[in-house]
C-alpha cells in the first residue's frame, strides 16, 4: 500500500459564525466547533483512507479562545498518523481579524477514525508518510498518545509501551 502524505488529506473549511449559532455571550457554541472540526476531520481520514470513516474518539480538545459571533473561523484538519485501520486527525483552528485580516490560532483537537468497510467491518488503511518537522512531530506524539491511551484503558501493560516511557527515562 503506498504511503499517503499528511498534504494529501489535508482539509480547510471556512466558515462565518452567525447569530443561531452562538451563545448568550456571542461567542461559537463549543458543540457547534466541535461538529465543524468532526467534519472537516471525516473528510481529512476519508481522502487518506479512500474509505468510509468513522469517528472512533476525541482524544483532545482545547477551546483556547472563544469564536466570537461574525468571526471568520478556519477549521484545518490532516492525518498525523495512521495505524492498521485508524488514523489520528489534528485539528488547527483559527479565528481571522475582522480589521486586519490576521489569523490567530483558537483552538485545537485530536479526533481518532477508523476506516470501515460497505458492512462496517473495519479495514487496513495506507501508511502515513510525514514530510515536515511540524508533521514529524505530530506523528511521533501519536503513537505515545495511542500508548497512553491503551495503558489507561488497561490494553496495553505501562512496560509495553516503549514510546511512551522513554519520555521518562534516558
């Protein structure tokens, strides 16, 4: 299977915040964010996987800065990692100033999909093939946050995972 470029999945999605979907504040409904960046996450791991996807988890999510209502919010989302059949999605989000035109970074999350097959079963998924440091990065975090993530959910013993204890040890 060839390898897949973070480039290749990569998706933006522009969007203006109106009235219906703000709060009594006039600022983005977090749960409004939340379905743009699961969106714009779908969409990265289907052009990675060519399959249909699924959203198997929210690894992580920080609402950093509120989106305040008329904001011109830029949701950027691309595979950083991709296992046997799941991928983790890093979701950039960025609010442009009304005057200047300059964007800020508001927000971030971790969505974890699985690509599925016509009945559901779960399927293989191309490599991931990181090009830049930012996507370098990305990638090694990925694999300590899967680790973590099974140790805690008591799926992998704390000494299986190598990744994540070397954070800890020289």
């Amino acid at each position: 299977m060839r390898a897949i470029k973070p480039s290749e999945s990569r998706t933006v999605m522009t969007d203006l915040v109106l009235p219906s979907e703000t709060n009594p504040l006039n600022n983005l409904f977090g749960g409004e964010l939340l379905a743009r960046m699961d969106r714009a996450a779908s969409i990265a791991a289907r052009r990675h996987s060519r399959r249909i996807t699924v959203t198997a988890s929210v690894n992580h999510v920080a609402f950093n800065r509120s989106v305040p209502l008329g904001s011109v919010v830029t949701v950027e989302a691309s595979v950083s990692r991709a296992f046997n059949t799941s991928m983790e999605i890093f979701i950039d989000v960025w609010i442009e100033d009304r005057f200047t035109g300059e964007r800020t970074k508001a927000n971030e999350a971790i969505y974890t999909f699985v690509a599925v097959d016509d009945t559901g079963k779960p399927t293989e998924v191309p490599p991931l093939e990181p090009e830049t440091n930012l996507e370098k990065e990305r990638y090694a975090a990925a694999l300590r946050r899967k680790q973590l993530s099974l140790v805690l959910a008591g799926k992998m013993k704390p000494a299986d995972a190598t990744e994540l204890k070397a954070l800890f040890t020289s």
